[in-house]
C-alpha cells in the first residue's frame, strides 16, 4: 500500500474537509438562529456528504487497486438501483445477472490498463452477448423493450462510470504533480460544485425554464451561471490537478458543466418517465446513488475523451 | 456453540449479502420495537425473507428474534433441522398435528420475551404475488396475548431476487414497509383479516415496477 500521494492532491482533499467543516458549522449556526425550522434533511446530507468524501479520499489516497474497486461498486450499486427502477421480465433474471457479471469484468479491464477491451466491451461485446442470452431462454414478448433498457442502464452505470476509473490506467503524462487520481478528483469535484452553482444560480436568478418538461426546476440563469462559475473555478484548479494549461482548464470545466447538466436532466427524464422522484433512499438527505452520480454519468466519459484527445489521441499509432 | 455459529452466520454471511448486494429501503424502520415479545408478520415470497426481517433488529439482539417455522418442510432431515433449528432458530410448527398443542413452542417463546417472524400465507407462493387469506395461526397466537404488539411488513423485491424453485441469486434493491402494530384486545376476531388488509394498504403505498 502506497500511503504517498501527490501533494497537490493531499491539499484538495484537505480543501475538501475544510469546506465540509464550514458547512458544518453554518448549519449549526442556522438551527441555532431559527431553532423553530426543520434543518434535519440539511443535517442528513451533510452528514452523507462527510460519508462520501471520507470514503472517496480513502480510496483515492491508499493506491490504484482500492479506487478501482470503490469505483465499480459505485458502479454496482447505481446499476442495482436502476435495475430495480425498470419494468423487468421475469424471463430476463438470468439476463440481468449476466449483466451484473460485466462490472467487475469492465474494471478489471480497467485495472489491467487494456484501453482497447474497456472502450469495446459493454458497447460491442455485452451488447451482442446479452440478445444471445435471451434468445436461448426464448420469451420474445418484450424482447425488444428489456435488451433496450438492460442495455441503456449498463450503458450509464458501467460504462460511463468506468471512464472516471481509467483515470487512473492513462500512462503518465506531463502531469507532474497529480497523474491520474489528480484527473480523477478534478472530474468529480468540478462535477459535484457545477450541480451547487447550478442550483445556486437558478435559486438566486433563475426565471426562464430550460427543459420545462423533465427539471421544471431548472432554468437558463442556472445552466448558464454554473458553466461560467465551474469554467471560472477549474480555470484556477486546473493547473494543480491536470496537465490543463492556461485557457483549456476553463475549458475542461465547462465541458464537465455542460455534459453534468445534461447528464442530471437525463436522468430526471427517466425518473418521470418511471413515476418517481429519488431513485432510491440509499443515500439519507440525497436519494439513491443514481440520484448522486447522474451528471458523472455522463461528464466522467465527455471529460475523458477531452483529455485522451488532447494528450493520448486522436490515434493510436505510437 | 451454536449459538457462537448463529451469530457468524448472520454476522459474516448474511448482513453482508443483505446490506451490500442486495440493499434494502426501509420505510417507518423506527416503529420496530425495541423489545419483545413481539410478532412481524409480513408477506412471503423468498427463503430471503426471514433472513431481511431478521436483519432490521440489532445484531446484538440476535438472540431475541426467532421466525416460526413449518416442522414438515425444514425438520425434514437431519442436516436441515440442525441449520434450521440452531442456526437460524426457527420455533417449528406441526402444521398436521396429533395431539398436544401445535403451539406450544411459539407461547413458550412469547412468554420469554421474543420477537417473532410469522408468514401468515403459509406458503412463498407466486413471486410478488399475495394469498387472498391469510391462515388464522397468527390470531391464536394473539389471543393468547392479548396485549403484544403485532406488526404488519409488507416486503417487496426479494421474490424478483430468489423465487421459489431458483437457486440463482440476483439483486434487486429491497423495499421493507413497517406499519402501525396492533393487537388481539383491539382487533379481537377480525384480527387476521385485519392483518391482511393493513398489509394490502401498505403495498398500495409503494410504487412498484412491472415484473412480468
């Protein structure tokens, strides 16, 4: 176990639990200003948040293989959570199975560093194998609508997922200070403080709505406001965390805002769809886990690609 | 011994399985009680049931929680009665008795302060389906003991995990509704009926995907 991280990396996280502290401490100063007001779902999340970082940063910080496995059983449980949220075919239980198998396979292709494997194998493999799986148990009512939706949730929940991991398999760059965990905690940071300004903003100017439909509450002074705010924020975070010079770290962050706003309301879509508000109550004060990593889904993929354009790209040949 | 190997058990191998793979949504956990004597009778579709039930109290009040079980399906042989008896601590039932009272056991128990798990189908019967009428064992029980809480649970998700007849085991997040107890003095004779149709409202509480 390596216990030596990247200094850059032990001060973000020591940032980190500074904020969570503050946090803490307005909150008992607002319970003790306006004793009569309910603050107990405030206290909820901000206790599930102290949960959260401590366990993120433990996994960061003890070395690749344990934030390899923290990664995917976010990954499980995110998958677990919309397996259960689906319509389902009792046909497909061991269909649904065989798709719980492709987690610990599609990190261990991410812990084995084998790009070309992890970039294929829930898109083509998983994706051919699991139809097969269902023809040989043979119920072809529904066929089509469960290989679309078993398919569509691995692709959210591993897939995607799995890109914040490989973070942590990319070959060295010039990223003197933090390597891979250094991207990692930049994506999910800027990630989680776009969701904050977005509401922030939205809460404070927020009139015009912007996809009235699935976020009613969501409006353009909000998206707008948290992409200018997280540009602004990765622009001075970047140059400790990533190899992002000047300009492109602000560019990351809207990036990550823009893909995290769209990931959030994806999956507020699908929640409506379904007729439910939280996907879960795994998380006390926050819902379930999808309701927690739903703009990761989709700004760990658009963020990787980015930077694997930028740095590795755009092809293969040495 | 045993009772050093019920804890490992319960302790090692089914609070992780239960808490980390499968997962439950508990709603209104804090009606449970904090103590016996007690009876949680919820509906039955998995062998997983008992073992989610058993798992909402305390580990360190394992002793305390026993589920009654049928004598002619898990005293059947010799290595099952032993798992059934000592590891799980099921109190069997005679479902066909000859003489003595079939009971006995349960009374026994209650009078010891325990909390009991009682399906009152009778049967796991069809997965995420449940039984027009329950059996009438939970109101003799109650009878007796007029005033000990009984609670009714409804589960929902475990027969989508282990139906009855597979072994396969898939996970699926559990949802685990508590309600209001009630007991024989309130209810008297309409109690299991009663039972049934507090149990029917709580699963009108939830909102539950298709499960075709």
């Amino acid at each position: 176990m390596e216990l030596a991280i990247p200094q850059t990396v032990a001060v973000t996280l020591g940032t980190l639990f500074t904020v969570l502290v503050f946090s803490h401490l307005i909150a008992f100063v607002l319970k003790k200003a306006n004793p009569k007001k309910d603050y107990s779902e405030l206290f909820q999340r901000i206790n599930s948040w102290w949960v959260i970082i401590i366990i993120f940063a433990v996994a960061v910080v003890m070395e690749r293989t344990a934030a390899i496995i923290f990664l995917g059983f976010v990954s499980f449980l995110a998958l677990k959570e919309f397996f259960s949220l689906i319509p389902t075919r009792r046909a497909d239980r061991r269909v649904l199975f065989w798709a719980y198998l492709s987690v610990p396979l599609q990190f261990y292709w991410v812990y084995d560093y084998w790009y070309g494997m992890f970039i294929i194998f829930i898109p083509v493999w998983i994706f051919l194998f699991l139809p097969l799986r269902m023809l040989v148990i043979g119920t072809t009512d529904g066929f089509l609508k469960a290989a679309g939706t078993i398919h569509w949730g691995l692709m959210i929940t591993v897939f995607n997922l799995s890109h914040a991991a490989y973070f942590l398999s990319l070959p060295a760059i010039d990223n003197p200070q933090a390597g891979g965990v250094g991207l990692l905690l930049f994506l999910v940071i800027l990630t989680q403080f776009n969701d904050v300004a977005q509401y922030v903003w939205g809460k404070s100017l927020g009139k015009t709505k912007i996809v009235p439909k699935s976020s009613p509450g969501k409006t353009w002074a909000g998206f707008l406001g948290g992409v200018v705010t997280t540009g602004a924020a990765a622009y001075f975070i970047a140059p400790y965390l990533t190899p992002l010079e000047g300009g492109m770290g602000a560019i990351g962050g809207a990036i990550i805002a823009v893909a995290g706003f769209i990931g959030d309301v994806t999956v507020s879509a699908i929640k409506r769809d379904l007729g439910v508000k939280d996907s879960s109550s795994f998380i006390p004060g926050h819902g379930g886990i999808l309701d927690r990593v739903d703009s990761l889904t989709f700004s760990a993929p658009v963020f990787f690609h980015f930077i694997f354009y930028l740095y590795y790209g755009p092809t293969l040949a040495s | 011994m045993s009772r050093l190997l019920r804890f490992l058990f319960f302790a090692l191998i089914v609070r992780p399985i239960i808490y980390v793979l499968l997962g439950l949504n508990v709603r209104n956990y804090k009606r449970l009680p904090n103590k016996g004597p007690a009876i949680l009778v919820a509906n039955h579709n998995s062998h997983l049931d008992t073992l989610v039930l058993m798992s909402l109290i305390p580990l360190s009040r394992l002793s305390e929680i026993h589920p009654v079980a049928a004598a002619d399906y898990f005293l059947r042989n010799k290595l099952l009665s032993w798992f059934a008896l000592e590891i799980i601590g099921i109190i069997p039932i005679r479902r066909a008795s000859k003489g003595g009272n079939p009971l006995r056991l349960v009374f026994d128990a209650i009078q010891n302060g325990k909390i009991l798990i009682l399906f009152p189908e009778g049967t796991r019967g069809q997965p995420e389906k449940m039984e027009d009428q329950f059996k009438e064992g939970i109101r003799l029980i109650a009878r007796k003991f007029p005033d000990m809480p009984v609670y009714p649970i409804f589960l929902h998700g475990l027969g989508k995990s282990l139906p009855k007849g597979e072994g396969l085991f898939v996970p699926f997040f559990c949802d685990i509704f508590i309600g209001e107890p009630l007991t024989y003095q309130e209810s008297g004779k309409q109690m299991t009926q009663q039972i049934h149709s507090r149990i029917t409202a709580l699963a009108a509480e939830g909102q539950f995907p298709a499960w075709e």
